[in-house]
C-alpha cells in the first residue's frame, strides 16, 4: 500500500491512537480497581478499608513518578531519534513492562512495575502528538494533539469500564493481559503503516533541554501539574463514591467511568477545534467550567442523577484543556517540540500524584469520599491562576518586543 494513501494516513493515525487507547486502560482503569487489588495485597482490608485503599494510592502515585521521570528522559535523549522508531520503541516496552505487572506477586513489586510500566508515557503521548500532526498536515496542530489523545478518551468509554469489568469479575491481573494485548496490537500496526519520518542528527540532548530555560515553559508546567491535580483527585476516588456515598452496587462503576469517558471524548474533540481557532480563550474559559463542575460533583454526587451528570461534565472540561495546555506547549518549546509534548503529560502526572495523595488525605481524615472535590476545586483554581499568569507573561513579552523595534503598543 502507497505512504501516500488515504487509507494508510488513517491505519497509522488509528495505530497512534491505539497506543494512547492502551495507556488510557491501563492509567484509568488501575484507579476503578483499587479496591481489587487492596483486598488481596495489602492486608487488614476488612477492618479498615480507608485506610488500605488510601495506602492502595500509592500504586497511581508510583505509575505518576514514572512518567514524571520518563517522559524528559526519553524526550531528550530520543532527540535524534526517527520519531516513527521512538514510538516503536515505547511500544514494546509498555508491553513487556505491563506483562511483567500482570505477575508480580506482592504490593512492592506491583509499584516497582507500575512505575516501570509508566516511564514511556509521556514520551510516548509527545512523539504520537508531533506525528499525527506531521500526517494530518500543517495548520492541524492542535487536532493533531486531540487526535494522540482520542485513544485516551475514548479508553474512558469502552476500555477503562471492560477492564474493571473483567478485573471485577476475573481479577485485575486478566485486566492488565488485556492491555499487553492492546499495546501489542498497537505495535504491530504502527510497524506496518506508520510512514519512517527520519531523524534529525543535528538535535542534542542540550538543544532539547533548552525548552528548559524558557520561564513561560515552567509555568505552563505549573499549571498542568497542579490544575490536573484537581481531576485526579476525584478519578482516584469515583469507585468509593460511587458505591460508598451515593450507595450504587459495584457493577455500576464501570457504566460511571464510560460517562466519564464520553465526556472526556467530547471535551477532546473539542479543546483540538477550540485550540486551532483560539489557544488563550480555549485555556481561561476551559478552566473557568472545570473548577464550576468540581465544585457541583462535590455537592450532588450523592444522587445517581448527580454521579451521572458531573462526572459526564467532569470529563467534557477537563478534556477540553488538554489539548490547550499541550499546544501551548509545543508552541513555547519551539524546536524542542518532542520535550514541550512530552513533559506536558509529566506535569499532569505530577498532578495525578499530587491529586491522589492529597483526596486520600482527606479520606483518611474522615472527611470522606466526596471531600476530594473540594480538594480539586481548589487545586484548579491555583491552576487556572497560573495558566492567567502564564498569559500575561507572553502578552507583556510581546509587547516589549514591539517597543523594542519601535512599533507603538495598544496599551489594552
């Protein structure tokens, strides 16, 4: 089959986003089945299941440091690397890594294999970014990055609630099978269609790092760090909400997680459209609904209308800022476009970690299952400070740029 073809254009993005599909499941569905695998890992369970599912965070905080660690890592020192080899690559390593997880016998080495399982997502979610954006053409930047991620979201439909399912029903090690046989999938269409973009033997790991020296990259660092902390703080959580406060069986959690999902794919779809047209106003006005939404599942969840309806919102805001952030990113980044995708996902891991451990702070302190909104509410509204800051910089950057070669500046 030609490079050039429709068809093939389509079977290499499908594959791009397949591999996203997988890390979606596995990131996702881990949080849905943390009560699985603390009951049968961590003793004391039954007399204290607070506590024991609050030391069961653990396991999304290791995965978060992984890609926290990862996602520079292979970002820099894949710089001369075929973007279309580095994602092979990754591929084969979440696969052996997830495998590898699936058998671990005890809680530590579940974490250890977590962490590992996770080092090539961030990197992973950048190179996937900056290759369907090379495909789809120029202009498609930001359709470029929902397209990477649409495997992520729509995990939250179809993927993160079969996987609790069979986790539920067969045990979580079955779930973890299922996402080597994902990434297998993944790997070997990208090996068959994906067109062989060559490297770049000029690149260095000090010319990548430069992305590095920018003070407006930091800052866009912040704000997926610490805004993302707010949705991570409830999505570790939403089992225990789900059958503990608003008294739902658990056959109902994966029906709430595909909400999420839905959501999720429709705030993706269009923070990717939003972002091409108007980067700044995607980012305030998507902030502004996301922290208006976890304040209103923190105060009707309890229902299962109110479960339903936030946590379908939940997703639409947060999904529409992702696409948002990581442009943004790329953008600051300039030529060092693999680092600013790649670390974008390593902020919001930061986020993930950050959220997890402080909603299990709150529910260990017996605040709890619904606490953690109120914990996400406030780390959005830090976020959204932020991302405002990190606007401002770039207007006042320009306009001293503008005196500088004496242009007059509209002082609005």
């Amino acid at each position: 089959m030609p490079l050039n073809t429709p068809l093939r254009r389509a079977l290499a993005l499908f594959a791009l986003a397949l591999g996203g599909f997988g890390i979606g499941v596995t990131e996702f569905a881990a949080m849905g089945l943390l009560p699985d695998i603390a009951r049968e890992l961590i003793p004391g369970f039954e007399q204290s299941p607070e506590t024991v599912i609050a030391q069961a965070g653990a396991l999304i905080t290791a995965y978060a440091l992984g890609v926290v660690v990862g996602a520079p890592l292979f970002a820099v020192f894949g710089a001369r690397m075929s973007q279309s080899t580095l994602a092979f690559w990754l591929l084969g390593i979440f696969i052996v890594a997830t495998i590898a997880s699936a058998c671990m016998p005890g809680f530590g080495s579940l974490a250890v294999f977590r962490f590992i399982a996770a080092l090539p997502h961030g990197a992973y979610f950048g190179v996937a970014s900056l290759l369907a954006a090379r495909i789809m053409g120029p202009g498609n930047q930001g359709r470029g990055v929902a397209l990477a991620l649409s495997g992520l979201t729509l995990a939250n439909v179809f993927g993160v609630p079969l996987a609790t399912w069979m986790g539920q029903s067969f045990g979580w090690r079955l779930a973890l099978v299922f996402v080597a046989v994902i990434y297998t999938t993944a790997l070997l269409l990208a090996l068959i269609f994906l067109p062989r973009f060559p490297g770049n033997p000029e690149r260095s790991p000090l010319r990548e790092l430069s992305a590095l020296a920018n003070p407006r990259t930091w800052i866009m660092i912040a704000v997926g760090c610490v805004g993302f902390g707010g949705f991570f703080a409830v999505y570790s959580y939403i089992a225990e909400v789900t059958t503990r406060e608003t008294g739902l069986g658990a056959g109902v959690v994966p029906w709430v997680l595909a909400c999420l999902g839905v959501g999720m794919t429709v705030g993706n779809l269009l923070g990717g459209w939003a972002s091409d047209r108007n980067l700044q106003r995607t980012i305030v006005w998507g902030f502004v609904s996301f922290i208006v939404v976890l304040a209103l599942y923190t105060l009707l969840a309890q229902s299962a209308v109110g479960l339903f309806v936030s946590v379908f919102l939940l997703g639409l805001t947060s999904s529409t800022l992702i696409p948002s952030i990581q442009t943004r990113l790329i953008r600051i980044s300039h030529e060092a476009a693999l680092l600013g995708a790649a670390i974008n996902h390593a902020a919001f891991n930061v986020g993930n970690a950050l959220g997890a451990w402080l909603g299990g702070v709150v529910i260990a302190g017996g605040l709890g299952y619904l606490a953690p909104g109120w914990v996400g509410a406030v780390l959005a509204v830090l976020g959204f400070a932020l991302a405002v800051l990190s606007l401002g910089v770039e207007r006042r950057d320009k306009a001293r740029n503008l005196n500088t070669v004496g242009i007059p500046v509209d002082p609005s």
